[in-house]
C-alpha cells in the first residue's frame, strides 16, 4: 500500500507541476481531490504498514507529495482567481 500511496503522490505532483502552466491552472480543480485521496491512501499506509525501526519510506514521500500538491494548487488558484 506504500508504494501505491508513492505512486499516487508522484502523479498528484506531476498533475500540479502541469497546473503551474499559463492557461492550465483549472487543471488544480481535478488534481486537488485527486491529491487529497492520495494523502489519505498515504496516511492509511503509513499508520498501517509500520516496520519495527520507523516508517515507511514511500508512504511518507506519497503524503509529502500529495500534500505539497494539495497546497500549491491551492495557491494557485488563489493567486489565478480560481480559473487561470
């Protein structure tokens, strides 16, 4: 589940990567959920598939991914007026 959530994280970023473009930032309206479902699956792997000496790495890259997603779309959208 870890590597689905790394998996989710990494699309969620390339999706917000695609959202800083001129005249692409609606694209944060669909990458946004998708992000936010991403850092649950995330922080379900992450709570769950726990090793003896810490976490899971690619549990926490997803959810550090998906939310740095989560948050500059969001400002994005902002600073565009929620449509550019």
């Amino acid at each position: 589940m870890a590597t689905v959530a790394l998996v989710w994280g990494i699309l969620a970023f390339v999706g917000f990567g695609f959202g800083l473009l001129p005249c692409l930032g609606w694209m944060n309206w669909a990458n946004i959920p998708f992000a936010l479902v991403g850092a649950i699956v995330a922080a379900v792997a992450w709570s769950k598939e726990s090793r003896p000496g810490g976490r899971p790495a690619p549990a926490v890259a997803g959810l550090v991914l998906s939310l740095v997603a989560v948050t500059v779309g969001l400002v994005r959208l902002w600073l565009g007026g929620g449509i550019l």
